[in-house]
C-alpha cells in the first residue's frame, strides 16, 4: 500500500495490523481530524472482481447501520486510484485468537469470568441480528482493546436482512467464503436459507474453545466441563443446544442465550433442561424408514375447503429418516429414568401394562427434550405430511377413501391402540398410524396463512416465528374423521399435554 492515500495526503499509513486472502488492514494517521485509524483495502488483483467488491461495499452499508458499542465502526469509504478503502475505527489491542494463545493456562479461563468476557458480543449480536447475519464470527474476527473491551469486527461476507429476505452478496461460485471450523453444516453446503443460527453454532464454537482450549469434535462433542471443571451440568446443556447440527435444535436467538447464561450464573436457572444429560441413547435403526430426497405436493386440492391447508404447492424436500412408530411409553420412560426426571406412577404403570402404546400426556418441550437425548428432532411439518402420503398425494396414508379397518377415530374404540395395530392403514413408506389413534407434534409453530408466504415455498420450509401454537398432525382416536386426511392441520399450545397427543421422531 501507498504511504498515503486521500486528496491532500489525509491518511498517512504508519503498519500493516493484518493481510487476508482478498485485501489487507493497515493503520494509519488521519491528518485532518488527528486520530489513529484503521483502513481496510481490497487487494488489487481484486480490485476489478465485482462479487469483491460488492462484498467490500456491503460491509460498508451493513456496518454503518449499527451503532452498538461493541461492534467496531466502519467512519467512511473512500473510493481512490481506483480502489476502494473502508476507514474503520482504529482499536489498539489484539484478537481473541492471539489472546488464546497467550493464555493457555485451564485455570484461568473460569466459567464465570469466561462468560462476563464474552456476554458484550453476544450483546452486539443482538443488535447486529436486526439488520444482518455475520457469516464470519471467529476468534479473529473478535479484538480485544488494551482497556479489555471487546469487539466484532469484519461484516465482510455479511448478508443484509430487509425483513424477511436476505439478499446474498456472494455470487462468484469460485469464491470460497467463510472458515470452515466455525461454520454448521448447513453454511458448509452453502444452502440459501441460513438464519442467524449459524451465528448462534459459531459463538457456540468460541465459547467452547475458551471453556476447554479446543475446538469440540464434530462426531461427538464432549462435554465442556469434561476439561473444565468450573463448567457445570447446566452450561454444558446450553454449550450443545448452540452447536446442534440440526439449525432447528439449536436456539433461534441470542436474547434466549443471554436470558439462560445469566439465569445459570446468578442462580436463577430452572428451565427444565437443566435436568437433561444429552446423553444420546441408542436408535433401533429398523424402527426408521428412509423418505428420499424430492418433491411432493404439500396440501390440499378439491378434496377438502379448510383455507388452512391451502394453496397445494409442490415443493422439496432433502433424504431424512422418520421412525415407523410413534414414541412409545416404555421408551420414554428409559429417557425419564436416564435423566433422573419426575416419574409418575401412571407412567411407570403404563410402561409395565402397555409398553408399546404411544407415550401420551407430553408436552411439546417434552418431546423436544426426548429428542435431543437420542440425537433425533421431531419431524417439520412438511416431513410429517410427505410421510403420511407419499410423492402420490394420497388423501389418506393407505390411499384415497376412508376406510375404518384402517385407523383408530372417532371414539370407535375409545382409547388409544398399541403402535403396531391397524397395519392396513400403513403409509407407503411403512410408517403406522399417521392417521388416528394419536395427534403428533411437528416442529413448526402454527401459523394459518403459512403455505400463502413466500417462506413456505422454499425447500425443506418450516414455520419459524417463536409462537407458542405448535403444529399437531394425524388426527386421534376421538377426534372427527376429517382429521384423518394427511393434509390436515391442527395445532396446540407447547405446554399443553393430554391423552390424545404424542410424537415420533426424525434423524
């Protein structure tokens, strides 16, 4: 780089601070208003690539636009010989990279101090969150002033939130964007469709790293507090709920993590996960089906007026596995009793006289906590429904006419049936009982007009909002025979439990 740069010789370039992949960052000596500052430049073999370029300019108008205390400020951009410069705010200190170097002792890095070290990024996150997705976050990414305040920095590949769109700035292919170790699986496969979750895996990443001086292994995470014994059993929980590999089990926002964290440290923490040990328990393969990746038609066509269930949309969904039968009471009572959690003589009483009929009476937290224990999730709604019918758009999961041999409604029976009954109303991939005998929880949070919004006509969509209403699918053994077709929709409050409602799952 020049030894100046600007009309008049405004800056005058004093050190290199740090060279990338695509451009440098220099300091320098702002003449006019007599400060340090720090300058960020485009290398000029990429000077002429236009996706840099917008990706260096997007960094310009997506920081201008935050103003929290933590998130270092980009002061202008100058275009000069033909090529542009970001004028940063100039922070005299190091990165969290090289300060993890230098202090390596375990014992100093407590779980207490470690979390009051952090909390102000998880802090600009929040704001951050409002108007982008960082992309990048990573311990370089983090610097840390002499007077040990922290910064995010670098919104370089940042994508620009206008509402509910995300207007993607990287468009050259041959570009590769973003550090692999701190990115989920789902940025890694560059899906178009990532939230600000990935943000939430890569602060997991960093909080862990400073608990444990590692990087947690992907196949299987070890527990924070098993290299660290300020970290307890309840940190340990948040620490996997942020680097789950599902972006559906992880938290949707940083206000959540923040709200947990400090209720941990204060003493205050009675969320029910604090009791769950995430000990994944052992998946009988040959209870899952296969439901290969393509497109069905999700919803209703002439067969039924409920607007609920409209318009009909083809759309796409990736391979996944969904248990044939729904959770039993003898498995959820081995999840109750390897989490030493409250067992109540009705469950100990119907896991020994009815071991294999559906596990009834949970909530929807409580079926996400089953999940997370064996490594699994509850289906999304449109998992559920291409399950029951199939890629033929079958009414009903056995074919197109009601047959009562096929399912458990009505009150016909008046109680709910082993899991294995009424074999003729098999889906065509295999799966029992997705009409009748029991209502199923989905992921999705219920929201009517759902398949009308562009979110929905997306692959793999899912009804995110934060709602506590929560999709409920299938029907059960006393509700009306409409509520058999494999489009219908239904929906409950999360905490609500009763005899009619339970769930499978999917990996």
């Amino acid at each position: 780089m020049k030894r100046y740069i600007g009309e008049g010789f405004r800056f005058e370039i004093l050190e290199t601070l740090g060279v990338g992949g695509m451009g440098e960052v220099v300091k320098a000596y702002d003449t006019q208003l007599q400060e340090m500052v720090a300058i960020k430049t485009i290398n000029s073999k990429f000077s002429k690539n236009d996706s840099v370029v917008k990706m260096f300019l997007n960094e310009a108008k997506t920081s201008l636009k935050i103003t929290h205390k933590n998130v270092i400020r980009i002061r202008d951009i100058l275009y000069f010989e033909e090529n542009y410069y970001l004028i940063m705010e100039y922070i005299d200190g190091s990165d969290l990279k090289s300060w993890m170097k230098i202090h390596q002792e375990i014992e100093l890095r407590d779980a207490k101090k470690m979390y009051d070290f952090l909390r102000p990024i998880f802090e600009a996150l929040v704001d951050v969150h409002n108007y982008t997705i960082h992309r990048d976050i990573k311990p370089a990414n983090i610097m840390i002033g002499k007077n040990n305040h922290i910064y995010l920095m670098d919104f370089g590949i940042a994508t620009v939130v206008k509402g509910s769109k995300i207007a993607d700035v990287i468009k050259d292919k041959n570009m590769y964007v973003g550090t692999p170790s701190y990115m989920p699986l789902e940025q890694q496969q560059g899906k178009n469709d990532i939230d600000s979750r990935v943000d939430i895996y890569a602060m997991g990443i960093i909080f862990y790293e400073l608990l444990t001086k590692y990087k947690p292994s992907i196949k299987e995470i070890k527990p924070a507090s098993y290299f660290n014994e300020s970290v307890s059993s309840e940190l340990d929980a948040i620490l996997l709920k942020m680097l789950a590999q599902n972006p559906n089990d992880r938290y949707f926002s940083v206000v959540d993590i923040i709200k947990d964290l400090d209720s941990i440290f204060d003493g205050t923490f009675k969320i029910e996960k604090e009791s769950i040990s995430y000990k994944i328990g052992e998946l009988n393969l040959d209870n899952f089906v296969t439901v290969k990746e393509g497109s069905f038609f999700r919803g209703s066509g002439l067969e039924s007026k409920i607007n609920v269930e409209k318009p009909r949309k083809r759309i796409y969904l990736d391979s996944y596995k969904i248990s044939i039968y729904p959770v039993t009471n003898r498995e959820y009572l081995e999840f109750l009793k390897d989490n030493k959690l409250d067992i109540s003589e009705k469950i100990i009483e119907l896991s020994s006289t009815k071991p294999n009929y559906p596990v009834t009476n949970v909530s929807w937290d409580d079926a996400i906590l089953y999940c997370q224990w064996i490594g699994a999730s509850l289906p999304t709604e449109a998992q559920w429904e291409k399950a029951s019918k199939g890629t033929k758009s079958r009414i009903y999961p056995w074919g197109n006419e009601f047959n009562t041999n096929c399912l458990n409604i009505e009150n016909s029976l008046g109680y709910t049936v082993d899991v294995e009954s009424f074999k003729e109303g098999k889906s065509i991939y295999g799966c029992y009982q997705m009409s009748g005998n029991i209502w199923e929880w989905c992921q999705d949070d219920f929201v009517d007009n759902f398949y009308k919004q562009r979110e929905s006509k997306k692959d793999n969509p899912i009804s995110l909002t934060n709602s506590d209403i929560k999709v409920l699918r299938g029907g059960s053994y006393n509700f009306v025979q409409s509520s058999a077709r494999s489009s219908y929709r239904y929906y409950g409050k999360r905490n609500h439990k009763d005899n009619s409602i339970g769930f499978r799952v999917v990996i």
